[in-house]
C-alpha cells in the first residue's frame, strides 16, 4: 500500500490554466502516483467548484473550503494588529485546522507538502506533529511585494512595503521551520539563500514543466483571429497585477507605433478575470480581451508574436514556456525571462524598453522567423519537463536528509 501524504494548496489545482495552478495541479498529479493523497484546499473562483469532483477521483480525501476574496481582504486587516503579513490572515480557517489536525491524528498522516506560504501556518502548532514537511513557495512573495511598492504611490506604497516586511519575516520562519523550502527555478533558490544564509541547506528548487505533447504546433486548431489580422497575444490571469502592469504598458507605450506601422496589427488579451482597468483597454484602437477561454493553445499558436513585457514578476512565466512549446515567437523582458535558460536571438527576444519592443516584434511581423520557434520548443523540450523535476519533492519527503 502506497504511504499517506497531505498536501494543502491556497487555491483549488485544477483546471490548470494559470501558473500557480498548472504548477500545483502538476505536482499533486505527481504525488497521486506515489502517496494516497489528502488534499485541502481553498476555492476562490465560483466557477472552480465544478472540479472538485475530478480531484476527488485522484485523491484519498480532499476538503474544498469557499473563500469570498472581499471577506478575506477585511480578514487580512487583522494583520495589521497583530504584526502579521496580511497574507497570513487571508487564509486562516479554523475549518481546515480542524482537518488537518484529524488527518494527522486520525488517518496517522505524517508527512506533508504545502504549495503556498500562507498554507504553512496549518502545519504549525502542538496540535500536530509530521515527521517530514516540504514547502513549495513558488517564488520569493515577500520581493514580489516589494516591487509592487515601487511602483504604487502613497498609501498603498506603505501597505506593500510593509507587506514586503512582514511576509519576508514570515518566510523567514518557514526555512527555519520546515525540512526544505522549495523554489520555481534555481535562480529564485539561489536569491532565496542568500538572503537567508543561515538556511541555506534547506533551499531547493525544482523547475515548472511544461506538456510539449499538449502544447505543440497543429494546423487544425479553429480560428480565433480575424481574417487578415496580425495577432500579438499576451496571455495570463488578468486579475494579477504584474499582468495588468505589463499589458497596460503595452497598449500605452509600444501599440500606438505598431498599429501605425501595421494596419493590420491587433494586440489581443487572453485570461481570465480581466480586471476593470483591463476590460477599458479595449476601448482603444487595436485591443480585444477575451476574457477566459475554453482552450488557450490556438490563441498562442496562431499569433505571429507572443509577448511577455513583464516589469514586475518573480519565478518562472509559464507564458514564456507555453509560447515557446509552440513554436510561437516570443518577445520578453529581463524579468519575464527570469529562470528560463533560453538563447537570446536564436530561441527568444530581449526586449525591456518600448523602442526594443517596437523593433522587435516588427523585425517578427515582417520576416515571419520560424527557425527561433523551432529552438526555442527544442529548449523548453530540453530544460522543462515534469517528469525529470518533480522527482525532487518524493527525494526529500522520503529520505532523512534536508536540500544539499
């Protein structure tokens, strides 16, 4: 019989069609092979709770709690008082303590994996006792929110900053805490070690994958784009900032030039939950938001640019990976590239400051390159499979040694 596991995720992971829930989906599809799985976790997406039965038929037990994300920002305010990072309180639910103590105590279950800082505060207390806790937190947050006060004024600058503070206080506590701290790449995990020395041995990484046999090139996807349009996509959450950061930009500093160049050229915004500030971009010459859909993959594959002009971001862009799967080529800043080993030039095209977008994706338009398509799959093929990382996760969990 297969040992037990628990395993608590901030968000439901399925579908898998944002990066934190193809990460997760992908890592609990990994688990599910090795562990009978007890699975916890929150929804905050209406429309997610019709999965809850296709986890149930992967897992041993699964507890899917509801989460109203207007009631939990008024939560997080607790924070505030008690010298918390506000993240911590945004999830604090005595329903799943309660679980998770009986699922310790009752099912015997001692090992565990938490995707997600704040779901660490779960496995803390004289309440349980797991002989072995792995911790996936994708991405440095505390950074992340860092850069976000760079970016705002006064006074949601202060409420980042402090953000920034308290959470790095926190993640601090976790590589104390637990037995491995893991990253999304192994540039987070090195930026992660040397802000925190006295833990290293306890950091790892193990990198995102991607389904190169689901994202490929095909010539029978349906059309989505207009006849005769020049499709540039940008694809992702569009409720996440750093997203709405980036196309925002775009539309603003890099559009106006390309649709002067390029009559034909249509700048489209595919993913969910387009925030209001997003949805009013559309009202602008040569923008479509799409909104979610069904199947991301003919959007990608039939654009003649993908682009990443990310100015905020931590980890991996699974964006990136997905468009370079397809052969699709990609135009990405620095921080867009963070972690992804691609070739400059011959799989993928830096860009950071307005003009180098322009150019770039122009350069793209006019001489339909589909030799950098064809490297830059070749790479993700190469450097970003599941099935080589995730092993990584069982090491830990079943052997008595911490991250070397």
């Amino acid at each position: 019989m297969k040992p037990s596991l628990l395993l608590l995720c901030h968000r439901i992971p399925f579908p898998p069609n944002k990066g934190d829930k193809i990460r997760a989906f992908n890592l609990l599809k990994y688990l599910v092979k090795h562990y009978r799985v007890y699975l916890g976790c929150f929804i905050d997406d209406e429309q997610d709770w019709a999965y809850t039965e296709e986890l149930e038929t992967m897992c041993e037990e699964c507890l899917f709690i509801g989460i109203n994300p207007t009631v939990a920002k008024v939560r997080s305010l607790r924070g505030l008082l008690t010298g918390q990072a506000l993240s911590v309180p945004y999830y604090a639910n005595q329903e799943l303590s309660r679980w998770v103590v009986d699922i310790n105590q009752r099912k015997g279950v001692t090992k565990a994996v938490a995707f997600s800082s704040p779901m660490a505060q779960f496995l803390d207390g004289d309440a349980v006792s797991f002989e072995k806790t792995v911790l996936d937190l994708v991405d440095i947050d505390s950074d992340k929110w860092a850069q976000y006060a760079e970016k705002k004024s006064w006074p949601m600058s202060w409420v980042y900053r402090r953000e920034a503070k308290y959470l790095f206080n926190y993640e601090e506590w976790i590589a104390k805490s637990f037995d491995a701290s893991l990253f999304v790449s192994s540039t987070e995990a090195q930026l992660f070690r040397e802000m925190l020395p006295a833990y290293a041995d306890k950091v790892g990484f193990y990198n995102n994958g991607v389904d190169s046999e689901f994202f490929r090139p095909r010539d029978d996807y349906p059309s989505v784009y207009g006849k005769g349009e020049v499709a540039v996509v940008f694809t992702g959450a569009m409720d996440y900032w750093p997203n709405i950061d980036a196309v925002t930009w775009f539309v603003e500093e890099v559009l106006p030039t390309l649709k002067a160049q390029f009559e034909a050229l249509t700048f489209y915004i595919v993913g969910s939950n387009p925030a209001s500030s997003v949805k009013q971009l559309e009202a602008l010459p040569g923008v479509k938001v799409t909104g979610r859909v069904d199947d991301i993959r003919p959007y990608i594959a039939q654009a003649a640019v993908s682009v990443a002009p990310m100015r905020i971001a931590r980890g991996i862009q699974n964006k990136v990976l997905e468009a370079m799967a397809m052969e699709t080529p990609v135009v990405v800043s620095d921080m867009g590239l963070e972690g992804i080993s691609a070739i400059p030039e011959q799989e993928v095209v830096l860009a950071n400051t307005a003009q180098e977008v322009i150019d770039a994706v122009a350069r793209i338009v006019e001489t339909k390159d589909t030799d950098m398509g064809k490297a830059a799959r070749s790479r993700v093929i190469a450097d970003f499979s599941w099935e080589s990382s995730l092993p990584t996760v069982k090491t830990l969990l079943d052997s008595a040694a911490v991250v070397s």
